[in-house]
C-alpha cells in the first residue's frame, strides 16, 4: 500500500516529500568527502553573498568575441529566452546582426539547482570542456563556442554556443542514428584513453570523493519516489533498486567504476536527449557537457544503451552497438583486447549508478515521463546484463572499514 506522507502539497500542486537529510556521521572513507561537501557548500554560500552584493555576473559575448568567432563586426540585436530547455541552466538565443544567432547558457534561476550546481561543480566543468578540452578531442562535434567563462567569486558561468536548431535533428532511434554516436562517444574515449588525465575533473561525474553523501541522498529519494502517487514500478524493478538501497552498496559500485583500469574522459549524460543528427552529412552533435568527468567508459555506453531503445529494441541492438564502440575504441579485432576494455564488472557497475541518477533526478524532477521511462529501461538493462535478484555481490567490491 502507497503511503500518504510521500507527497505534499503546495499551492495545489503535488511535490515530493524531501529525502532525510545528509548524515554527519563519517567514517575514515567517508571523511574527506564529508570535507570536501563542507568545504564545497562554504565556497557556494560566500558566492551567494558576493553575487548578492555584485550582482549577476553572467554576461553576454563581448564584441570581440563575436568577432574572433564569425570574423566580422557583429552587434546583438534581442535576446529570447528558451523556457522549454534546461533544468539545470537558464538558456537563451541571442539574435545577432548578421542575421546569425548563438544559444547562451547561465546558471539555473533555482537556489536547489544552484545548490548542487555548485557542489558538483557543473558549470565550472562545462566551461572547462569548451574552453580547453573540446579541441584538444578529435573526432567529437560539440557546438563551437564563442564564449566560455567561470566568474569563481560569483560561481556564475558563460557559454555561448553555436546554435544547432538549423538543419540538426533530435537524434532518432534507428540502427544508422544510434551506431553514429556510439562511434562518437568511442572517440572521445579513445582520445583519452592511456593519456593524462585531466586533473580538474572529478572521478565519475557525481564525484567519487562524495560518494557517500551521494548515497544518503539516493536512499532517501528513493524511499520518497517508490510511494509517490504519480510514479508505479514493476515488482522486480522496486526490488532491483530496493538492492541497490541497501548500505554501501551505491558507494562501493561508484568506488569500483572510479578505479576501473579503463579509465578515459567521459561526458556522464550521454544519451539521444543531448544530441542532433546533421540532416545532411549525418554527423552527430553532443552537447550538454555539465557531468564531464573521469571514469570507465562503461558508463557512457550502459548510460546511453539503457535509454536510447524500449528494452525489446536493446535487446536486438546492443550486441551490434557494443561492437561498434569497441571497433571505434580500439581500432583491433583481438578478444582478450575487447574483453578487457569492456569488463562485465564495469558495464553492470555502470548501469546501476545510471539508475541511481535518475532515482535521484526523479525525486525533483517535473518532468515525470522522463524520469519513469528512464527508471524501468535502465533497470531492465541491469537485469538483463545480470543482476536478477535484489542480492546484489556487495562482497565482490571494495567496503567501507
């Protein structure tokens, strides 16, 4: 039976209950995450206050950006907000002289979102992607960027980006569509792969060092969706998720991930809602590079394989895709060189920390749909790929003493 405290309401509309707050009791794994959230939330509140004195610092290309990019005098003529895109940035589209226009992105009008913006680090990462990252990764199309900046005393980002709406089409389900970018997420993985890591990105994109205080907060989602009136799983989801509940369990599968000898740059929201296709040359934009991170590439590929298709659909592709992402990764038809790329432990460990995401995106999110159809396919592609009880093999990874 559904229990009634799951939900309340707030000027007639129905809102989740809010998960039980953080612990703050540690352990001596756990303590520099806990130092790390401390030290994080402090940064994001004196940003708070300097943003209160100095107001909004987020601004609009300079004239000399504009013209470094389109290699002409160009002026801004109106700006349009884009209410219909972002949950975690404010967008817009700015209108330019030439007759051009380029998509801006700033921070989230929300406080919450702000909150746990800064936290993880979101915006800072995204301007890094664009500003050092992105041309230094061959073979992965993101949208050319005029403007990439951080203000660290206000916590406010920049970007403006090309504007993709123009012949650039939401990537669709078929074989052609899906195995194009499964190729591009094997190029940025490749390009990093056995390379030097960049060190001003976290250890997989929630962020290893709080897997902990992640964990607290995933379990008390979930004891909220599970009941929610306008969210319904299957028995043998809820008992999936219930497993991954259990404790320790979401902070050994991310500390097992992290230290994956697979270790590559990864984007961390790979999925069809973060790309186009070019109606013309077919090639395959991603965008959306906030959960930049470092990590097995396991995760791009569970992530992106566990909500492009319906389960059935998967189920006939995924054999085909996953060897297209090897083909592109490695370059070599040699088993022991594939098996080794793609470890069972890692793509499993992967799928269910994509599951817990939006387990915990679903417990803010307006967007019901999303989140539920999200929850059942990445559930089905872990049970499918071998976890069919809720005894998920605590024992086989690392512990907290």
């Amino acid at each position: 039976m559904r229990s009634r405290r799951a939900c309340r309401y707030e000027k007639g509309r129905r809102v989740l209950s809010p998960p039980r707050p953080m612990s703050t009791r540690v352990s001596r794994r756990g303590a520099q995450g806990m130092l790390v959230y401390l030290g994080r939330s402090g940064v994001h509140a004196a940003q708070q206050a300097a943003s209160a004195v100095l107001g909004e610092s987020s601004r609009n290309p300079t004239a000399s950006e504009l013209r470094k990019f389109f290699g002409e005098d160009v002026r801004i003529v109106r700006e349009e907000p884009l209410a219909a895109f972002g949950e975690n940035s404010r967008m817009s589209r700015l209108v330019l002289s030439n007759e051009k226009t380029l998509v801006v992105k700033r921070r989230a009008e929300s406080a919450a979102a702000r909150g746990v913006a800064a936290i993880q680090r979101w915006y800072e990462r995204e301007v890094y992607w664009y500003s050092e990252l992105a041309e230094a990764t061959p073979g992965v199309r993101c949208p050319k960027c005029a403007t990439a900046r951080y203000d660290y005393v206000t916590g406010s980002p920049t970007l403006a980006l090309e504007d993709v709406s123009a012949k650039w089409t939401q990537l669709g389900e078929s074989r052609e569509e899906l195995a194009a970018a499964v190729s591009v997420m094997a190029s940025l993985h490749a390009a990093w792969r056995g390379a030097a890591l960049p060190r001003r990105l976290p250890r997989t994109p929630i962020d290893v060092s709080l897997a902990r205080q992640i964990e607290e907060y995933f379990v008390g989602s979930w004891t909220q969706v599970k009941v929610a009136p306008h969210y319904s799983f299957e028995d043998d989801v809820s008992s999936l998720v219930d497993g991954l509940a259990s404790p320790g369990v979401y902070s050994s599968l991310a500390r097992s991930l992290a230290n994956s000898r697979n270790a590559t740059v990864i984007h961390g929201d790979f999925r069809p809602a973060n790309m186009v296709i070019h109606d013309e040359t077919r090639q395959v934009c991603v965008y959306d590079w906030q959960f930049v991170s470092v990590g097995a590439g396991a995760y791009d590929l569970a992530y992106f394989l566990g909500l492009a298709l319906d389960p059935a659909a998967r189920r006939r592709l995924e054999t085909d895709l996953i060897n297209t992402y090897l083909d592109g990764l490695l370059g070599s038809h040699d088993a022991a060189a594939r098996d080794a790329a793609l470890p069972p432990v890692d793509l499993r460990a992967a799928v269910l920390l994509s599951l817990a995401s939006f387990v915990m995106g679903a417990y803010t999110a307006t967007d019901v749909h999303t989140h539920q159809t999200g929850i059942d396919r990445l559930a089905r592609a872990a049970l499918d790929w071998g976890f069919r009880t809720a005894a998920l093999p605590r024992d086989a990874l690392p512990r907290d003493p």
